[in-house]
C-alpha cells in the first residue's frame, strides 16, 4: 500500500497543516469566510456546496426592517470588476432570525452583519441578534457605498465611526467586527477608533465608490447614479488598506477585496490579516471558498508553515532591505 | 426546505466545466454545443450561467462576470449524445455577439471548457402552476387552449423546448418567430423540424413577413379563444406582447432578461418592479413572470 499512501497524502493535500485560525474570538475551521452580500443567507449555496467547510459566512446586511433595494439596473460589469448599487435590500432581522437561520445546517459558523442609519438602530438590530445561539459573532457595516444615509457616513467620520462603535459594543458581548469603508484617507486612523471603542476585529474593505457611463445613452448606467466597486479590480488597494491597518492596530483583521484565489487570500494573510472574505468570486463560482481554503493549506505546506494562522503578517522586507 | 430557500428548483443547480463540443454559425449568432458533466436536466424556459470565454492556464478576471443564457435545446440521450462521456449531457445555446464576454464565446474551441452554472430560475411549467402568481385572466390550473408562443431575436432561444413539450403533450402550438433580418431568427429549421404552425417576421423584410413579430400575434388572438401567449425577446417587444394578449382577454407569459452577476438568487442586482410594489428578482421567481405581475414602466 506505499504507493496508495502516496497518492493518499496528495489527495489530503493540506490535511498535514492546521488550518485553524481564531478571528475575533471566533474560532474557525479555517481562514476563509464569504463576504456579506455576496452569500445570501447561505442557504442559497447549499446546491453547490457543503456550508459547514467554509470557515464561515457572513450573512447579508440586516436592517430592523424589511428593505426593498434600488431600482434597476443595480449592477454594472466594468474592467476586472463590477458595480452594486443594491442598497441593502434585506428581510430584516426578524426573518433572519427566525426563518434564515433555521434553515443552516448545523456547524456553520454564521456572523450576522448589521445596518442602520444611526447608532441605536444598529444596535437595537445587533441586541436582537446577539440574543440568538446560532450567532457566532456580528459584524456592522459602517461602509455601505451606496445608500441614501447611514453605512459609508460613520465608516468616513472618526467621531460617528467612534460613537457607532461604542454604542454598539454596549449592545453585545458577542465578538465584533467592524467592515470598514476604503473611501477614506487614512484607514489606520479609523483602525485606531475601532479598537479603542472596543471592537474586537476589523473587516476590510467594502466596496469602493465608483461610477460608471453609458455614452450611448448619455446617462449613468445605475439608477441610483454611485456604486461600489468589487472584484479583482480592487485588490490591491484593499491589500494596501490591510497592510496599513494591520501597521496600525492589534486587533485582527479580515481581508477582503477582489479576491479569486488562494494566492489572493494569502496575499492578505501575509499582510496581516487573520483571515479573508471572498465576496464577488462566489456569483462566478458559487464552489469558490471552498477550494480557496485547500489552496491556502497547500501554501501553507509548500512553505513550511504548519499553522495557517502563522501566515498572518508573514510578509518579509522587500528584497535589497 | 424549499420554503426556506425561496425557490423549489425541480433540478437543484450544478456547478461544473462545460465541454465545447461544437461552436457553429448560426445565421448572424452562434450555435454552442456542450456536454456537460452532471447535468440533471432543466424544464422549459430555465437559463444557466456560462463563463465568458473558455478556462485557460491563467485565471480570467475580466470579463469577470458569467452570461445568463437560455437553455435553448437538451439534447440528452438525443442526437449526438454520442459524443458524451459517461455522466455528461449535451446542451445547446444560442446566441449573438454583443460585447465581449460574447465575442470571447464565439471564439470558444471544440474540446475547451468553460465554466458552466445551472439550471437557474423557474420555467414556464413551474410559473404557470404556481397558486401565488394567479392570473385573473385565466381559470385555474394549467392552460390548456392555444399556446401562441413569440419570440424576438435572441429571445427565440428560450422557446424551443417549451414549443417541443407543448407539441408533445398535443397543446395547439403556434410561434411567431421576430427578428431584424433573416440570420437573426435562430434556430429556424429546429421549430420548422418540430411541426409546429410557425410564422416568422423580419424587420428588414429578408425573410417572412416584412413587419413586427406583433403583428401576426394580434391576428392569431383575433382567432383564437382561450390562448395563452408566451413572449421573449427585447422589453418593448414583451411589454406590446403583454398588452395585445391583454386586449384579447389572453393571458401572458414573459421572460425577463435583466443584468445578473450570480443567477442563485445572492447578488440582486436582476431585481425587477412588480405592479404591486417592490422587486422580484428575475433570477429566482423568474426569468419567467405573469405579464401583468411587471411593472413595465420601471424596466431600464
């Protein structure tokens, strides 16, 4: 059997290399979670595959309120990319809570994201759902590039980024997450007020702030003019956002931002981040974290990392330093 | 369980590698042909999400979004089902060039694969036996009167296998097939194959009737008692569609054809008005609506 050992260990590839990691106080089976937005409820990726290997998810933006989106036409495909300007359409939390969650298999670590338009409903929304056992952990969207009022104005503000945060911590003892807006100048200064208001860990970047033209018809091609942009177009500024932050703070971050593959998400790992969202990749394959998470393990091996947690702010001086 | 997913697929949806086994012209579009591995079959009027462009050595990023295409023919255990693999079934999808992610179609190569997402959405079947969606145009239960079905450009390629079912079970099918010139009706000599009455009208005159696919639509309701009416194509065209079957007192079937990045149901951006207010994605209660569920004012 020394040659069915063999090919055995490839097939495992990985299995050799602990791909636990701890974000926030959340432990996770590994690295990778899918983005909020990007994922539904979850349960629309049952079809395609097993939800409890993914390290987690984090579940659309709830609001108190059922909330109808834009108008059409929200999205837009641009180089390497695309524009949403959905505007957090959600059930609301109460369906989440007792429809949504209901339905998950049982292990799936599921980290609800919270949406207001002030600090109290954010976290009027967060008490209500810290209350639920099957809530590992919250992250609040203070980053929303696309809605009227609320998100992207706290994630640009330090001062409303600090009462936001500080209202909401004394809403919940569960592990927190702040998704962070790109739309700022300086992102280490907003790291800064997160973890002094209390947050336990850090998500960066939402969307980036963007626009886009239809020459023909001389109009913006969105309905609500401004969206925001993902996929790989944004990578590498949200990998310079990560890197900054991570320079910045102590608290953990989760990278996101255009990432396809496992050599994207160990760009972040290496940068800092404790573990990474794929967010637009799962549209173009709904299979895609999974197999991201093995190729992270592959890396891992391939480099003599037996932890994949020790891959976290692994990156070395440029060459010649 | 499905109520907990918001969508009873009949066939939940693969995920896999399609493989190119033919790339035809079809008159000014293109004729795909794939196997696909584990296919379980899609009802009529169901679409799949196909990558843009064929799966190299190096990831693509751009374009990066899949097309949403109709299911135009299955040709399972049919034809050249002799081409597949154990486990694969061959497909077909029409098409036209329209931009990019199109043209890197088109340039697909027999024996390359592309990555393939489906089936999606709710055919035909599926929406007009679905009690929340009543028509109150219609009495309950299935249609059983004339099936007028209309097509225009691409749009053709959602209607064939639904004119093959309905001719099957002995459904009075006529199709109405529009275009702008003679090599925009797709998919000809297939409808022409199946027996169906089958009229065809171009913009340019080139071939059929010089004219709108609307036109014959509005003689054949003329006619007709009890006809159901199954419209896809350009928005215009359904919306005209919708209000002669209206005119008629015939109820209407449409097929959307919004702007989508997944096609699951997660990335909302295919969200159309409804007549009563908020949004239904196109993806998921779709493509297929009631005509008078669309508040067609509010389409782009």
């Amino acid at each position: 059997m020394g040659g069915a050992a063999v090919s055995g260990k490839t097939a495992v590839s990985g299995a050799d290399v602990d791909e636990r990691v701890v974000l926030a106080g959340i432990p996770l089976r590994n690295a990778v979670l899918t983005a909020s937005g990007t994922f539904g409820y979850g349960t629309e990726f049952a079809p395609f595959l097993d939800l409890t290997r993914l390290g987690g998810f984090v579940a659309k933006s709830l609001t108190l309120e059922p909330r109808h989106g834009n108008p059409p036409p929200r999205i837009a495909e641009t180089p390497a990319g695309m524009l949403n300007a959905i505007s957090i359409e959600n059930v609301g939390v109460t369906a989440f809570l007792e429809e949504k969650l209901p339905a998950l298999p049982e292990g799936v670590v599921v980290i609800a994201s919270a949406f207001g338009t002030e600090p109290g409903l954010y976290a009027e929304l967060v008490a209500r759902v810290t209350a639920h056992p099957r809530v590992a952990g919250i992250e609040i969207n203070a980053s929303c590039p696309h809605v009227k009022s609320g998100g992207i104005e706290f994630g640009q503000d330090p001062r409303l980024l600090a009462e936001l945060v500080a209202t909401v911590r004394r809403a919940t003892s569960r592990p927190l997450l702040v998704k962070l807006s790109p739309n700022v100048t300086r992102i280490a200064d907003m790291a800064k007020v997160c973890e002094a208001e209390g947050a336990d860990g850090i998500t960066l970047i939402n969307a980036i702030q963007a626009m886009e033209v239809d020459v023909e018809r001389r109009r913006p091609v969105l309905s609500n003019i401004l969206g925001g942009l993902s996929g790989p177009a944004i990578r590498p500024i949200a990998l310079r956002m990560v890197w900054q932050a991570a320079q910045a703070v102590r608290i953990p971050i989760c990278g996101v931002g255009g990432i396809t593959n496992a050599e994207d998400a160990v760009k972040f790992l290496l940068c800092g981040a404790t573990a990474v969202q794929v967010g637009t990749q799962n549209y173009l394959d709904p299979t895609a974290a999974v197999g991201i998470a093995q190729g992270i393990a592959d890396y891992a091996r391939r480099h003599g990392f037996t932890r994949v947690a020790d891959l976290t702010g692994a990156l070395l001086s440029p060459k010649g330093q | 369980m499905s109520a907990n997913h918001g969508h009873a697929f009949p066939h939940p949806p693969t995920r896999s590698r399609a493989r190119v086994l033919a790339n035809l012209p079809e008159g000014h579009g293109r004729r795909l042909r794939l196997a696909v591995p584990d296919w379980p079959g899609s009802q009529p009027g169901q679409f799949l999400m196909l990558g843009a462009g064929a799966e190299g050595g190096a990831v693509r990023r751009d374009p990066l979004l899949p097309r949403p295409m109709a299911v135009y023919r299955e040709l399972g255990g049919r034809g050249d089902a002799a081409d597949c693999a154990a486990g694969e079934r061959v497909i077909e999808v029409l098409f036209r060039v329209v931009g990019r992610g199109t043209a890197l179609l088109a340039d697909l190569r027999e024996a390359e694969r592309v990555p393939l997402v489906g089936p999606l959405g709710r055919g035909f079947a599926q929406v007009e036996a679905d009690p929340s969606t009543p028509d109150p145009n219609a009495t309950p239960g299935p249609a059983s009167g004339p099936a007028i079905l209309v097509g225009g450009g691409t749009g053709i390629a959602s209607l064939y296998e639904w004119a093959r079912v309905l001719a099957a079970r002995g459904r009075a099918v006529a199709v109405l097939l529009g275009a702008r010139s003679a090599g925009d009706l797709l998919g000809w000599l297939d409808f022409e194959a199946l027996g169906v009455g089958l009229i065809g009208t171009t913009e340019d005159g080139s071939a059929g009737v010089k004219g709108l696919v609307t036109g014959p639509l509005a003689d054949r309701l003329r006619e007709s008692v009890g006809a159901t009416v199954y419209a896809v194509g350009p928005t215009p065209m359904m919306r005209a569609c919708a209000e002669i079957a209206a005119a008629h007192g015939a109820r209407c079937y449409v097929s959307l054809e919004n702007p989508m990045a997944c096609g699951f149901g997660v990335c909302l951006g295919c969200a159309a008005p409804r007549r009563a207010g908020g949004f239904a994605l196109v993806c998921r209660t779709g493509p297929v609506f009631p005509a008078q569920e669309i508040d067609w004012a509010g389409l782009p």
